[in-house]
C-alpha cells in the first residue's frame, strides 16, 4: 500500500481516502485475528489538501437573500444569518 501511495499521480485527497480505507481494513483484520500492529506506524502519512476559500460574490449574495425574503420562513432566515456572521464561503 505504500508504495502505491508513494508513486500514483493522483491528488493527496485520494491518497487520504485509500489509506484510512486500507488502514480501517487492517484494524478490523488485527481485531479479528488477535494480532497487535500499529497501523499508523506502518502506512505512510498523508498530508489533506485545502482549497482556498473563495468570498460569494455580491450578485450571488443578494440573490439569496431575494430568495430569502421570497419564501418567508423564520428558519432559513434564522440560520441564513448565522451564515453571514460567521463568514459564509463558496468552496
């Protein structure tokens, strides 16, 4: 497995998802097995890719709350303002 993680062409992210999918695999056989390795130890460490965030455009924000304000409900509009205090993102 790490040599497959160590020469694919393929992105951090889906190195990622194979390794805790093969590591997951190996706990469950060792549980079964009653065999003591130290999975972590033996695959190699994959660093997860972040995208850069991206701020909504001003067009795209006030669409929303157009929309928002068309359909008149507490909630979403409860919950849409969260959004904008925390700094909604697109990403």
């Amino acid at each position: 497995m790490n040599r497959e993680l160590a020469n694919n062409k393929i992105s951090n992210n889906t190195k990622l998802t194979k390794r805790n999918i093969f590591s997951s695999f190996l706990n469950w056989f060792c549980k079964i097995t009653n065999t003591n390795t130290d999975v972590k130890n033996e695959l190699l460490y994959i660093k997860e890719e972040k995208d850069k965030r991206q701020a909504i455009l001003e067009k795209e924000f006030i669409k929303l709350v157009e929309e928002l304000k068309s359909h008149k409900n507490t909630k979403f509009s409860i919950i849409f303002r969260v959004f904008i205090s925390t700094g909604i993102r697109v990403g």
